[in-house]
C-alpha cells in the first residue's frame, strides 16, 4: 500500500545553508543540532556552523599544525560545555563559541566519540575493545565490546542518543547494536528490533570469515539491518535482503515498538526524491529530539522536474519557491530536513 512520507512524520522543516565563501558544504559526513545551531563536519576535514535559520556563522580551526588545529579530522560531538574534534590519537577541545581549549592525547588509534554530560566521553577504538569509556583527561574507565571481525570494519557511522541512552551499531549488518544508559553507566547488546531473520552476531563472524564485507551485498537469503539512527524517542533502522525489498522501520523506544514500510511504497511528498533518499540519510545527522537529513538543490530540482504530476501540491509550490531563492543550483550549499516521526498505530 502506498503512503506519503507527510503522514509518517508529526513535524517536519527545511532549512537551507547559506552558500558562504567560507562555509561551502561539499560531502557530508556529519549533522548535529545543538540550541539550535547546525553544526556539519563536510569534506572529511572541516567543521562549519550554522544558526537555526541555515546562516553560516564560523569554521570551526582547522587543518595544520598550530594549537587545536589538525592534520586529519575523524569525528565531532558538541554537548553542553565543549565541542571536541576527533584525531586519531588526539581530541581537540573548543568552546561553544570556537575558541580552542585543550588537547588529550590518547593511547589508541579512535574514530568515533560521543560526549558524556559528566564530561566523560565513548570513543569507538581499535584494538582489543571496540569502544572504551574515557574521563576528560583521556584517562581509561572501562572497557566494552571484545573485538572481533565486524567492530574491526567498524560502520562509517557512529554513536547515536536518543534520551537518556546512547547507541553504536556494532555490527556489519546484524541485528544487533550496543546501547549504553547514560544515567547507570550500564552497556548492553540488544537487537535492535523483532527480526526473526536477523543475523546474529556468530552468523556475521561465519560470513565475514567466508565471505569477507562482500557478504553484505551477495548473501540475499538473510534479512539485514544496513544501517540506524536515533534521535528522540525514535530509532530508524534500514532493513533489507535486497534493495528492491528493503524496509524502513520507525522504532518507537518508550513502548518498544516498531513498524515498518517497504521503501518503494513511501512517495516523499517532501523533498520529491526517491527511496525516499530523505529518510535514508537520516543516519548523518541528529538533534536533541529530531533526525536530520539532507538534500542538494540540483537534487531537489531534478526531483521536481520528475514529480511534475504532483506539481499541484502545497508541498511542490513551497520547494520550487525555496528553489528559486537558491541561484545556481549547482553551486548552492544543501538544504537540511528536519524531521520528527509520528507514532504509528
């Protein structure tokens, strides 16, 4: 059955990036919302800031060899108190306003963090445990996850919060994710919905011993979760044996619930793009209680040029206006989509 991406979510906004001089969005890698400013790690070595409006504000550092700058960015986290950029061995600390703090050295290779609000931080490292739990010196607190073959291949994507608990997909494919309660200080692996098909996590190590990460794309037998995001009350999970077949499941945490809808049956009646790619991206980016996805306006102007039958609608009348707004499509900065799911009966 056919359903529009409107009625799947309670609110939704578009935000357009200013197109600055300095504060050009190539490849994405990373969105976080924090009071209200959009903060984008792009082109795997900058980090630019943009206010509630997409108004380009500053850069934050960059690349050489002066205090607080870096050689090569691997991860971000903005809380309360600090913005930290993410070497390899090295977490660079800045103040909500940019300006540089400190430096902690670590003692192993790290490719994701995630800020604690007691100032500890989750970093996703690379040998003997997957992911360590670190006080703001950098100093070891405990360790999580033995390493194994799926952790070593890692996700490109990292830690996720939604409320009070923190997540990393730590599997390839499996339904499985570590979720760890930042109130108890507790870290757990959990499935991360009813998936009777699932790979567990043995099977995976079986299949990337056979098969290698190719497993992901050949195996077409066994139901696969290829990636997730939480914000909010909300875990999205993609789920698929093959593209053709693949599901979107919207996981609602507090009443551990979930449903799914077939990809190819959702008409995105919001940005006009297929998948819908809207949703599908929402892996890169997050807010205190919303997910965050992304679109480039020559996208949205070929989306528009594709969906002409729907021309009629608000929601096409609205995004061609933002559209005209923009000058050249091909030059203009991403426009952001913010979006809230809506609990499914």
């Amino acid at each position: 059955m056919k359903v529009d991406l409107s009625s799947l979510l309670s609110s939704y906004k578009l935000v357009p990036l200013e197109t600055h001089p300095d504060g050009l969005v190539g490849s994405i890698q990373k969105i976080i919302k924090h009071h209200g400013h959009y903060f984008l790690y792009t082109d795997r070595n900058r980090l630019l800031e943009f206010d509630s409006s997409g108004r380009f504000i500053r850069r934050i550092s960059r690349q050489g060899g002066g205090p607080g700058e870096y050689s090569h960015m691997k991860d971000f986290d903005v809380n309360e108190h600090f913005i930290a950029i993410l070497e390899n061995r090295k977490i660079h600390y800045f103040d909500l306003e940019g300006e540089y703090l400190r430096t902690v050295h670590l003692a192993q290779g790290t490719s994701h963090i995630k800020l604690l609000p007691n100032g500890d931080a989750l970093i996703k490292t690379d040998r003997d445990y997957g992911i360590r739990l670190i006080d703001q010196n950098g100093k070891l607190k405990k360790n999580f996850l033995e390493m194994n073959k799926a952790l070593t291949i890692g996700q490109e994507f990292g830690f996720y919060q939604a409320d009070s608990l923190a997540f990393y997909f730590s599997g390839i494919a499996s339904n499985i994710i570590w979720q760890y309660d930042l109130s108890s200080g507790k870290g757990e692996n959990i499935p991360v919905i009813e998936l009777p098909e699932g790979i567990s996590p043995e099977e995976e190590e079986n299949l990337l011993t056979e098969q290698g990460f190719d497993y992901v794309f050949t195996n077409t037998g066994d139901t696969k979760i290829r990636h997730i995001s939480a914000a909010g009350q909300y875990l999205i999970s993609y789920v698929y044996k093959t593209d053709p077949d693949a599901i979107i499941y919207f996981c609602h945490l507090p009443t551990k619930t979930a449903k799914g809808y077939p990809v190819k049956n959702i008409t995105d009646d919001v940005l006009f793009q297929h998948a819908p790619l809207s949703l599908s991206f929402s892996m890169y980016g997050q807010s205190e209680n919303a997910f965050i996805s992304f679109v480039y306006p020559y996208e949205i102007e070929g989306g528009l040029e594709e969906y002409k039958s729907l021309k009629d609608l608000q929601n096409y009348q609205r995004l061609q206006e933002m559209l005209d707004t923009l000058g050249d499509v091909d030059d203009a900065n991403p426009v952001l989509f913010e979006f809230i799911p809506k609990q499914q009966p």
